[in-house]
C-alpha cells in the first residue's frame, strides 16, 4: 500500500508586511497555500494511494468567511470521486476552540476526536490509524501516553501534532520524546507542529513533512508532503513530494575585499544567476540577499541601502522577473577596520571620529538620544514595528549596535566628501 503524509498547510494563511514592497507578488503569495493544497490533491489521485493522513493545522484559524471551508470541501470531494479516504487531525490552529464557522464534510473525511484518542481501522489494507485532534489551541499535555496500544498484526500509524523534543523554535504544544513514540510499538508516526521536514528512523520510522508551502523567509527550500510505501518483507520508504508553488530562498553573498559598489552589484548579479541555476525548477523564487563579510565599502553601503535595492531589482529585471522577486537586501557586512583609527591623523575627520567613539559610552548622550529615536520609532507604521530589527534595540536602550553601523556609515559619507 501507499499513502500520503501532509501537514501544517495553514489554508488562507494571512499575509503580513507585503505592501511595504510596492513590487510583492501578493496575487500569487496569497493563492499560494490553496494551489499547494490542490498540488497534493492532484498527486495523490494520480498515485492512486490508498488514504491521505493531515496532521494537523489544515487551517490557521478561524476563517474569515466559508470560502475557506468551500474549498476544502470541494477539494474533498475530487478524492472521494477517486475513492479516496482521508484522516484528519486537528491542531493547535484549527483546535475546536479556534474554530466558530464549519461546513459538513463529505463521507471520505474521517476526524480524529479530539475528547479523547480515536482509531480508524482499515481492514481490507490491515491498518490501524490513530490519533487525538486538539480540543483547545494550547495543549500543552502530552496526548501520547493516552493513545492505545498497536492492534496485532497490524500497520499501526500514529497521527499525532506535537512539538516534539529539541524543537524550540516551536510552540510547546503536546509535547513528547522520540523514546517515547519509539516504545509505543507503532510502525509509523505521522506528526505535524514543525515546518521543517525531519525523519527519524528504528523501532518506528517517525516523520515531520514540514509544511505544505513556505509562507515566509524563516520557511526556505523545498516545502511539501512525503509518499510513504509499505511493502511486506522490504523497509519502510519514505518519499519526499514537491508540492509547493513559490519557494522562498536566503542568498548569502560575501562581499569579504570588495572595494566598491558597483562591484558589490555586480557580485549580488552572479549569485542570482547561480542561485537560478542550481535550483532546477520553474518555480518562482523569492529570494532575500544577505551580504556578509568585512569590506571597505560597509559603511558606504549603509548609507545607500535604498540605492542597493534598486540595483539589485535591476538585477532581478535583467535576469527574469517571472522567475525571481526580491523580498530583501539584508545588510550584515562589518568595516574592515575603524575608518579614522589611523593615530598619525590628526585631521577633522579623525577627531570626529574619536567623538563618536567617545559618545557611546557617554550615559546622557546614551538617554538623550534614545529619547529622540524614540519619537521617531512610535510614529512609524505598524508593519515596521515589528520587521525593523533595531526598533526593539531602542526601545531596549541598546544602541550600541545601531551606533556601530551608523559611525563607519557616516565617518565613509564624511570621507567621499571629503
């Protein structure tokens, strides 16, 4: 037998911070989750597998309107046309809680209950699946200790949306060890919470396809479902499916002896034509470009960072904008070394830059210019309170990072002047 293992396909997901990019593809970031969704639909009709487990988060959160649920009923219905069931869970974003509007589903959707461990037994393929849906958004108990012993003789699949051991950078929900999903003696477990594709092989072959379609920067690479083939008498094999449709990438680009701008452009122009190459696909690619290392041009590029964009848009154009949209330039590049730092000068320059260095450590400065930037920073947009970094550094009173950018900057403007 076959099937496929999807999850975290958060429907509809709403997009945030688009518009502060007058170029964003929005049409096709916010149909992005739906046309991944019919991409797994497709494949598994044409795979003809035997079921379709989701391990939670179909949605992501409360629809806005039934178009929502239209959707998944319809997409539904063409599996149950090609005669094929579905499992479903529900996780800690379409927990009973989270959900006031639902439509009925058709007869091919089975729901694991989520009062208490629920299992589907498949007969005619000597299959048993469990699980336990969310009932509330936090679940924070560990559901794994209530689920049943394996049926004899059976392929036991458990479906379970858990945030797993050593997964920080998720939300603790129902929370587990790989010992444990090990010692329950199922032969597969079908997990969801994590975006990221993982596996686990041993006792049982353990398996976070990772979402079905990256939403954002921190989701890069390939997103998609995994294929599982059962045979008896040969192992387990996992396959990973391709399934979305805009893939997001971060391009680091060392600019480590760059000696100009223009060469900086030009270098960001080689790396987006790489970047293309390697990635063998048609699909289109958003990409943020990251530049790291230490060159003379750093502070000349922090002061023209607006002038960056547009070259590397330029860039883009040149190269194909079907293909490519620019989400980011991302300054991370250091100065070589402290511009002025030289003792033998002894000009303006020079003591202007002792100034600076002088005032990072001076308290009232310190407090008098945070209050200034302040100002500043409460009258900026909502978007931009939470997507500039050095926002949450002033309102910390830690400017000693935003001074270090700033004075190399300032001390390469002063010196073209100069």
């Amino acid at each position: 037998m076959k099937f496929i293992h999807a999850a975290d396909i958060h429907l509809d997901s709403p997009l945030t911070g688009l518009s502060a990019y007058a170029d964003a593809p929005v049409a096709m970031l916010r149909t992005a989750t739906r046309e991944a969704f019919t991409n797994l639909v497709t494949t598994a009709i044409d795979e003809s597998v035997d079921f379709v487990v989701i391990a939670g988060d179909l949605y992501d959160g409360d629809w806005k309107d039934h178009n929502t649920g239209l959707y998944f009923v319809n997409q539904m219905g063409r599996l149950r046309r090609a005669d094929i069931p579905v499992y479903l869970l529900y996780g800690n974003h379409d927990a009973q809680s989270e959900m006031t509007r639902k439509l009925m589903l058709p007869d091919n959707v089975h729901v694991f209950d989520s009062r208490r461990p629920t299992t589907f037994v498949l007969e005619d393929l000597n299959v048993a699946l469990h699980g336990h849906s969310f009932k509330v958004a936090a679940t924070t108990d560990n559901l794994v200790t209530g689920y049943p012993l394996p049926l004899a003789g059976m392929f036991n699949i458990g479906v379970l949306h858990t945030a797993l051991e050593g997964n920080a950078a998720h939300a603790n929900y129902a929370p587990c060890s790989l010992d444990e999903l090990h010692a329950k003696g199922y032969q597969y477990w079908a997990l969801g919470h994590v975006h990221e594709y993982k596996q686990w092989d041993g006792p049982s072959t353990v398996v976070f396809p990772g979402n079905l379609q990256g939403r954002n920067i921190r989701e890069t690479g390939m997103r998609g479902a995994v294929l599982v083939h059962v045979e008896e008498g040969a192992p387990l094999r996992v396959e990973r499916l391709a399934l979305d449709v805009l893939r997001w990438m971060l391009l680091s680009v060392d600019v480590s002896g760059v000696a100009s701008f223009d060469e900086v452009v030009r270098n960001i122009g080689l790396a987006l034509e790489a970047l293309m190459l390697d990635n063998d696909t048609s699909l289109p690619l958003a990409v943020r470009v990251q530049l790291v290392g230490r060159t003379p041009v750093h502070g000349e590029l922090f002061g023209f960072e607006h002038q960056l964009r547009a070259e590397v848009l330029g860039q883009v154009v040149a190269l194909g904008p079907d293909r490519l949209w620019l989400e980011k330039v991302r300054l991370a590049t250091e100065a070589p070394h402290d511009i002025g730092a030289d003792d033998s000068r002894a000009d303006a320059l020079a003591d202007l830059e002792g100034l600076l260095r002088e005032a990072q450590s001076d308290p009232d400065f310190l407090s008098s210019l945070q209050a200034d930037l302040l100002g500043l920073v409460g009258k900026a947009p909502l978007e931009l309170q939470t997507s500039v970094a050095s926002f949450k550094d002033i309102r910390d009173g830690q400017l000693d990072a935003l001074l270090d950018e700033v004075r190399p900057a300032l001390m390469a403007h002063l010196t073209r002047s100069e």
